[in-house]
C-alpha cells in the first residue's frame, strides 16, 4: 500500500483476504504454511481496517483521508476489540 488509495481500494482489499481467509478455514486441516498464511491474513485484515477508520475519521473531521498510513502489525494487533 506505498501511495494513497481510496476506500474502494481497501474495501476490495479486503475482500479478497476475506475470501482467502474463509479458503483457508474451509480445508479440514491446514499445514505449517497454511497456519502461517491465515496468521499473516488476519493481521493484513486488521491494518486494512485501521486504514480504513483512519481515513473515515479524517474526512468525518474535515481532514485529508490520504494523510491516512497503515499501522505497523504491532499497533493494530494490540488494539482492544
């Protein structure tokens, strides 16, 4: 995600980790690589979603949207739920 991107972009973003996602948790079982690629997918969905309420925030304040980054894994995945 190097340059700004709209809410469309991260939406159909997270569309696809979604549905790679549920791909992943479909199989009866995952192997190594597997287990390390669902991890890997829920902390991507976490960044997108924050870079999504990032941008929502900035505009509901009057704000550039495109001031909006993605987080490091370590901020998002210390998030409360």
């Amino acid at each position: 995600m190097a340059e700004p991107q709209t809410d469309e972009t991260i939406l159909a973003r997270i569309k696809k980790l979604v549905d790679e996602e549920h791909a992943l948790y479909g199989k009866s079982s995952l192997d190594d690589h597997g287990q390390v690629r669902l991890d890997s997918l829920k902390v991507e969905l976490d960044q997108c979603w924050d870079l999504l309420r990032q941008r929502r925030a900035l505009r509901e304040f009057g704000d550039d949207p495109n001031q909006a980054h993605v987080r490091s894994p370590k901020i998002v995945e210390n998030y409360e739920q």
